[in-house]
C-alpha cells in the first residue's frame, strides 16, 4: 500500500519563538522573516529521527551533553544551500584579476584565501582553480593555500570529497575543467593536486574569536552575511578586516552591508560587486568585463 507524510502541523508562535532565538544565538542565522525555512528544516529532520512534537525534539536538541550530535544533524538540515561552482562570475573575475596584479607586486612565499560560509565546498575550489592558474600564468613559485570554512559538519564532509554533478560544474570554464576535473564512473571529483591546496575547517560567526587567525590575501564571504541581523554583520565584516594582510581583498554579497564603513579598508568601485582592498599601500582593482 502507498505511503506519504502526514503533513506537518505548523508552529505556534510561542515554538517559533523558542526555535528562532536558539537558532539565532547558536548560528547567528535571524529566522524572524524566514519562518516558513525555519519550519521545513525542523519538520526534515524530526522526521528522521521519528519525532512528531516540536516541544520533545527542542528538549531533545538542548539537552547537554547528549542533545549536541542532533544539533549538529539539525544544522545540516537548515543551513545547507544551493550553491555552485563559480556563482557569481563577476566576483570571481575581480579575484583573477588581483590576484594577477598582487603577483606582479609581491615575493611572498604563500597566496591565502579563504572562502568564508563555504558549504558543501564549490566555492573554495573555486577559488582554488583561480588562484593556482594565476600562479602557474605569473611563473611563481608561489604556495597557493585555501581555506574553506562552514558551520555544518555535513557539508564539509561532503566538501572534503570533492564530488559533485554536471549540474554543479555548469559555470566551470572548459580550460578550468580540464586541468582540475576529472570524470568519475557518476559525477565528476576535483583532482588530488587541487584538492591538497584546500583545507576545510568547522568555524562559526557566531564565535569570532575562534575563526581561524592567519592573514589572508583574499576572503571571500558572499551569501552568508544577507542571514545576519545588521549589528552582527558589522561585527563579522570587522573581525574578517582584522584576518586581511595588508593590501588585501574582502569580497561580500552585492548588497548585504551597503552602508558598512571601517578607515581600514577602501571600497572598491565594481559594478555588482561589493569588494574592499585593506590599506597600506592602495592596490588598484579594476574588474575586466
């Protein structure tokens, strides 16, 4: 006999609540105009693990210490989102084209970036093609290093295997796809020399003071920040300045902190990008269209 879902019943006000300032405190994610989202990542993953009350299973979530693995599984199941290799090409463009003038203008020994937010990784493999190629174009010895960051364990699993479908390669150009893809028997897997440049790690935005510390000459922090209440945006933007070497870029979202302002960084002016170069000696950046 066929069998479906019964649907799920709708939270109250009062469960929204409770679920939205959990969520809120432990990810910094503000849910307040999201509820819908909130919901249908609850009623997922209480599914799973057979649970029918939203009551049982926030008990279930804030019990200490048993209740932190089911936190950790509830992260994957509403924090994970659509994402792809190269999804916002102008962006991407800008990052090539510094990173060719900072070779031209440096001898450091290392090129770090850092893919803030990074998902399920195709961002900071993204970003990892680029910057290998543009090693390999200057004739630098340079060490390319990439960090990719996320608070779902989940997704940096699946980060950390470099598998992914034709549908998720779609914007790779063709000459980036033959030197760092390789066809697997389904799908398609980064290639080792690549992936060896990347190193994922679990970090929250919520705790600033444990994101990782060394200086990078790129941060990449593009659709995280939109999730964020205005205050804690600010504060992340700051603390992600104080982890950019001198002359470096931060690259955020078109749009989510428009009126963000710190002496230490100057903005850059690109259409539909919303980029800032760290100060000391000012670095042009001029995206190529």
């Amino acid at each position: 006999m066929a069998w479906t879902y019964r649907p799920a019943v709708a939270l109250d006000d009062r469960q929204f609540k409770h679920w939205h300032e959990l969520l809120e405190q432990r990810t910094g994610i503000d849910y307040s105009q999201h509820r819908s989202i909130l919901q249908a990542g609850l009623v997922r993953r209480m599914r799973e693990v057979d649970c029918e009350d939203y009551d049982l299973y926030f008990e279930q979530v804030c019990a200490r210490p048993q209740g932190m693995a089911e936190w950790s599984a509830l992260v994957d199941c509403i924090t994970i989102g659509e994402t792809s290799f190269f999804r916002q090409p102008r962006a991407y463009a800008l990052v090539k084209h510094y990173l060719a003038q900072r070779l031209q203008r440096r001898g450091d020994a290392t090129l770090d970036l850092w893919s803030v937010g990074c998902s399920t990784g195709e961002e900071a493999y993204s970003l990892a093609m680029i910057a290998s190629d543009a090693v390999q174009d200057s004739e630098s010895r340079c060490f390319v290093g990439v960090i990719g960051s996320d608070i779902s364990l989940g997704a940096l699993a699946q980060a950390r295997r470099g598998q992914y479908s034709e549908r998720s390669l779609a914007r790779v150009p063709e000459a980036l796809r033959q030197r760092h893809i390789k066809k697997l028997d389904r799908g398609f897997q980064v290639v080792d020399a690549l992936r060896e440049r990347v190193c994922f790690t679990q970090a929250n935005l919520v705790e600033l003071q444990r994101l990782p510390t060394m200086a990078m000459d790129v941060i990449f922090c593009q659709n995280v920040l939109v999730y964020f209440r205005r205050e804690r945006r600010l504060r992340v933007l700051d603390a992600l300045v104080d982890r950019l070497k001198p002359g470096g870029l931060l690259v955020i979202g078109p749009g989510e902190a428009p009126k963000w302002q710190n002496p230490r960084v100057a903005a850059q002016r690109i259409s539909g990008v919303q980029a800032y170069v760290r100060q000391r000696v000012q670095v042009p950046v001029t995206a190529r269209a």
